[in-house]
C-alpha cells in the first residue's frame, strides 16, 4: 500500500489499520531502526491483535538484526538495538502502551522468520524484495517495514 494510492484527506494510520484487518498476513521488516517510530510499533500492536483472532499470520524479516536483538528490547540490556528508543517511550508515552509494544517485539521475536544479515550481498536483498513485493501485491498482503 503506498502513501500515493490514498485519495486526499485519508487518514494514513485508519487505511494501514484497515489493510492490516483485510490481509491474512503480514510481513514485518525489522531493522534497527525499527522502533524509531511508534506508528510502526502501534501497528506492530495491531498485527499481533489480528493474529490472536486466529485469521491473520505474520512473517518477521530480520535485516541486519537477529531475533535476540528484538528479544532483548524489553530488558534493560544495553546490547539490545530497540533499548534507547523504548527507554525514552517511557517517559513520553502511557506505561500500557510501551509495554504493549514490547510484548510485540517479543512475540514477533518468537515467530520463526527471515535473518538477512550484512554477509549477504544488498543486490541478493533488493531482489527478494522486488519479487516478494509482485507476489504479494497480487494476494493482497500487507508489508510494513
């Protein structure tokens, strides 16, 4: 789903909710800066809601990042990529919030996936992503990176 494919006035956070509700998976690209914004964590939240329902499944792409680094985000590692970002969220976002979005790193953490690392060549990366795009444009899957 692109920004452009959106008539004016839209609201992006409801049509990214609304296409997370009519796919029946979901493929989460996680790097380091993933958690720099709490709209992808927000929606991370609302991935994890639509796979409890048991109609939604969720694929994790780990790029250049292992699941133990997602997995230690909630702790108060410093080895952990996410720890400097949820440590602030603390201090400028409701506990209930930062806390569901820690228990949805450590869910996506816990679902086996793709680790990309840096050893792999970025054209082999580019690749997968351009043909994983085709397909899944064409079953209506719902990508957020």
């Amino acid at each position: 789903m692109g920004g452009g494919d959106l008539p004016k006035g839209v609201n992006l956070r409801d049509a990214i909710r609304c296409a997370i509700e009519d796919s029946s998976f979901s493929v989460v690209i996680l790097s380091r800066e993933f958690a720099s914004s709490e709209f992808r964590l927000d929606e991370l939240v609302h991935i994890k809601e639509q796979h409890a329902t048991g109609s939604h499944a969720c694929l994790p792409v780990f790029f250049h990042i292992s699941p133990d680094d997602v997995v230690d985000s909630g702790s108060s590692s410093t080895s952990s990529c996410f720890h400097d970002y949820l440590d602030r969220y603390k201090t400028q976002f409701t506990y209930h919030r930062v806390h569901a979005w820690i228990r949805a790193l450590a869910w996506l953490a816990g679902i086996s996936g793709w680790v990309l690392t840096a050893g792999r060549s970025v054209s082999i990366h580019l690749t997968i992503n351009l043909h994983l795009a085709s397909i899944l444009f064409v079953l209506n899957i719902y990508i957020w990176y």
